[in-house]
C-alpha cells in the first residue's frame, strides 16, 4: 500500500507542485460499513497550494479528480480534500 500511496503523491506533484502535501489513510475508519472492500482505499489529502487557494472549492476538487481518475476507478473508494 506504501508503494500506492507514493504514487498518488508522484501524480499529484508532477501536475500540481504543491508547497504542501499529505495523504492519510483512513481505511480502517470504515472497516465496519457494509460496503467495505478492503481492497479499495478511503484517503484524505491535505494540500497546500497558491495555485489551488485561487481556485473556488468545486473547480480544485475537480482537477484532482481529473488527475487521479484512473486511481479512483481501480483503487480509492473515497476521497476526502483539505486544500490549506
């Protein structure tokens, strides 16, 4: 999982070169739920960026998103964005 999460970081800094960036893993919140699968990931990223803060919320929620499409589809089941 290690290896998948320093991927993200490597796709999120080549595009978007934050000051800023953080990714925590808060899978095991969600261990209970129905629908868990343990296979797919529940991820916070804390961002810090100028480029981001000029950005209304919808617009930096929709370029990470753009970025990390193929992530989500195959292995992050939410996502959760602070952009400081």
């Amino acid at each position: 999982m290690t290896n998948f999460l320093n991927k993200i970081k490597d796709i999120i800094n080549k595009n978007l070169n934050p000051e800023h960036l953080s990714i925590i893993d808060n899978s095991y919140l969600h261990s209970k739920h129905k629908s868990f699968d343990s296979e797919k990931l529940h991820l916070k990223l804390i961002i810090k960026s100028k480029k981001m803060q000029s950005m209304s919320k919808i617009e930096a929620h929709r370029l990470i998103f753009s970025i990390l499409k193929s992530e989500i589809k195959s292995k992050i089941h939410a996502l959760e964005i602070e952009i400081q």
